[in-house]
C-alpha cells in the first residue's frame, strides 16, 4: 500500500504556501525535497554526536566514524556493491566523474585515445572529458540519439574503435526522461573490452539499482537528488580499477604514510577520500536512502510510472504542446514548449501559480542543439507528487496559453 497522505507528511516543506498558493513542486530532476526523517539526523548528530571521523581515539569521534562507515555500508547494500572498499564519497556526481575524467585518463589513456558520451548528457559528463581531452588529446565521441530520444544502439556500435577506452553516460537522462538501456551497452563495452561510467544522478532515486547485474565499473549520483542533504556524492567502483588508478587529490586520510622524500597511499576507499568528509552528510545520504528502501523502489518506480502515464495524457491533450522525449518507459521528466510561449516566460508564469519548474537547457546546451531550441519547460516528478498535481500544471499550462 503506497500510503502518499503519509510520504507527504514526512515533508514538511511539501505543505507551505509560495505566492498565497499550495505549492506544486515539479523541480525533482534539479533536487529533491528532504524528509523530516534526514533533517532531524542531521541536526542530531550536530547536536549530540559531531566530531572529526577516523582519528580520534576518543568516544565521539568513534561514535561519528562508526555512523560515517555505517552509510557507506548503507550507500554500498542499496546499490548491491560487492565491497564497502568499492563505495567512494564524494561532493557529487560531479565531482566523482572529474575523479574519473581525471585518474582515468592519466592512467589508463594516451593521445588520440577516444571516449564515448551520448548526445543527451548533462554537461558534467561532457565538460570533464573535455579538459581531459584538451589535456591529453583524447577524442570526444558521441552516441547520437533518434528524434525520440533513443539512443541510436546501432551507429553506438559502430562508434567503437581500437582507440575506444571508456563509455560514460547516463542512466536516466535529466532532459528527457529516456531510462537508456545500459546493461545493453555495458555488454556491447565490454565484449570490446572497453569499461562504462554509467551517470545515475537521475536513476537513483527512480529506479533499483544493482551495480553487479548493471555490471558497471563506475557508477555515480548525488545524494541531494535522492532526498538526501546537498554536497554528497559517491562513486561506486569496481575494486580492480579503483585500484588502477591514482589518487585524485592529496591532502589527509588518503595517506598511509608521509615523509619529505616519500609518501604511500591509504587503501581504498580512502585513497581517494581526500581530506575531512562530510560526515554528518553521509549520514543524512544513509538516512534518505533507508527512508526509501521503507518505501520500497519497486513500489516507488510502480507509482511514479503511473504518475508519467497519467501525466503523458494530459500533457499531450493541451493544444500547442510539443514534449521533448517520448522513448518508451520513460522516467518521469516532461520536457516542453507551447506554441510560441517562450519558456522563460511560461515558468514564470507558472510559478506565481505555486507550480515550481525549472525553464532553460537544463545543463544539457549540445542537446538542446541537437533538438533545434534553445530551451524547454521541464516538469520533474518525485515519489511524493499526486495527480492532482499534474492536474493543477496541466490546468496552469492552460491558463498561461489563453492568456498568450
Ligand atoms: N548528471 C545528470 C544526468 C544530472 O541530471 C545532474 C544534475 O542535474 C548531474 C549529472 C550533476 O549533478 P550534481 O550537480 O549533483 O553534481
């Protein structure tokens, strides 16, 4: 039973007023709202437990190094990791793929060495492999998509060369919504082969994830986009290249020992955990993902595929609509312009109804070249929002096309 009176009691934020009006908050895709459940363990171990992780002889900093490892058991059983040693913090998905762009390049490529991104990739997992790239000289490589939003498989194939070194691309597309079918490509990568960073920053807290059946070497996301708290990140991978690799920044803890002459590295996944971690959000990240795992995500993805179903059908029925991504099981991401209505003015309007979208390219410029606009509307559903929501942007939609 998906209770959704009760999911959206557990944010508090979901029941206050923007402009005098309810708030309808379908910005999801840029970051998610937080349950009381993960506000409340934040400010507690603020209050009672706070100390620096990994050093301290003493009860508190024992006690926060024990919660600090406990989520990353957490983060490691939620996405069916092999080993705790394969779960590395980071700030973000951005940050873990400038950890890959960076070490894997310097270890493993050499000029004229390509990497393969998709057409519909969020610009960091783009821009990284261009400094990579303007680095090292390694070549860009681009899965084109059809008008859909599927990723064309079979010039994917054709893209591969002996020079083919790695695949990075997104589970979920943000724009889009296109769930891309990257068991498939991880197969086709390493029948060449050739490792895959799958960018699930829009998968993770939509679909379950299993890095061990998805195969994956790498595979990352950001905690905020899985009600989790901002400026946590993790990158899972696969221990016999996280081993590979060279540690990504120096500094504390991602030693072992340090001498004028000579310094040796931490083991994983320490080495590559520079500095003090945020431990406080691992925490809150660990605490988001118990929230949803209680939930359940398979029965999270069952609501939310009914949600983009009903959603899909009244969108569509609006005259004038034009939606940007419609490949079979698409996540719940609607993409759109109406008539001449520029999107900025379509989200500003719609906000002074309470309804919360995000308007632009949506950190995806490349696609938006691709698709021959300069932006869309998007509307980005989350395991709290109702039909009643998609009734009220749908009736906003409405509103704002008569008054144009
Ligand atoms: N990749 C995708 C597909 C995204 O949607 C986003 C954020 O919207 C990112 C990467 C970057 O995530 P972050 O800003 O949390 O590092």
């Amino acid at each position: 039973m998906y209770d959704i009176a009760q999911i959206r009691a557990d944010f508090p934020i979901l029941s206050r007023q923007v402009y005098g009006k309810p708030l309808v908050y379908l910005d999801n895709s840029a970051t998610t709202q937080k349950p009381r459940a993960v506000v409340e363990a934040i400010t507690n171990e603020y209050y009672s437990v706070n100390a620096n992780v990994h050093r301290g002889v003493h009860f508190l900093s024992q006690q926060a190094t024990e919660l600090h490892e406990a989520s990353r058991e957490t983060v490691r059983r939620f996405i069916h990791a092999r080993s705790a040693n394969e779960i590395v913090f980071t700030r973000g998905t951005t940050e873990s793929i400038n950890l890959i762009a960076s070490t894997f390049t310097e270890a493993c490529m050499k000029e004229g060495d390509e990497v393969m991104v998709s057409v519909m990739e969020h610009h960091s997992n783009i821009v990284p492999w261009q400094l990579a790239a303007a680095r090292k000289g390694i070549v860009l490589k681009v899965i084109p998509m059809d008008d859909q939003g599927v990723l064309d498989m079979e010039a994917y194939r054709k893209l591969f060369t002996p020079r083919t070194m790695l695949v990075s691309v997104a589970h979920v597309s943000n724009t889009l919504g296109t769930v891309n079918p990257v068991r498939e490509m991880v197969a086709i990568a390493h029948s060449r082969g050739v490792p895959v960073l799958v960018d699930g920053a829009q998968s993770i807290s939509h679909i379950p994830i299993d890095v061990q059946a998805l195969d994956a070497d790498f595979f990352v996301f950001s905690s905020h986009k899985v009600y989790g708290p901002t400026g946590v990140g993790v990158l899972y991978g696969k221990e016999k290249w996280l081993d590979r690799l060279p540690p990504y920044q120096g500094g504390g803890e991602m030693i072992q020992t340090v001498s004028f002459e000579r310094t040796t590295f931490n083991e994983l996944p320490f080495k590559f955990e520079a500095g003090t971690p945020d431990y406080i959000g691992t925490h809150g990240l660990a605490k988001a993902l118990d929230y949803v795992s209680a939930i359940g995500m398979d029965e999270i993805a069952a609501y939310e595929r009914e949600l983009t179903t009903y959603a899909t059908g009244r969108l569509n029925a609006i005259p004038g609509i034009r939606l940007f991504g419609e490949a079979p099981g698409k996540s719940c991401v609607f993409s759109f312009l109406v008539g001449n209505i520029h999107h900025l003015d379509m989200g500003t309007l719609l906000d002074r109804l309470g309804i919360a979208v995000r308007t632009g390219h949506h950190c995806a410029q490349p696609l938006m070249q691709r698709l021959g606009i300069e932006g869309t509307v998007r509307a980005s559903f989350a395991l709290y929002n109702t039909k009643e929501e998609v009734d009220a942007l749908a009736a906003g939609i409405e509103r704002v096309r008569r008054m144009f």
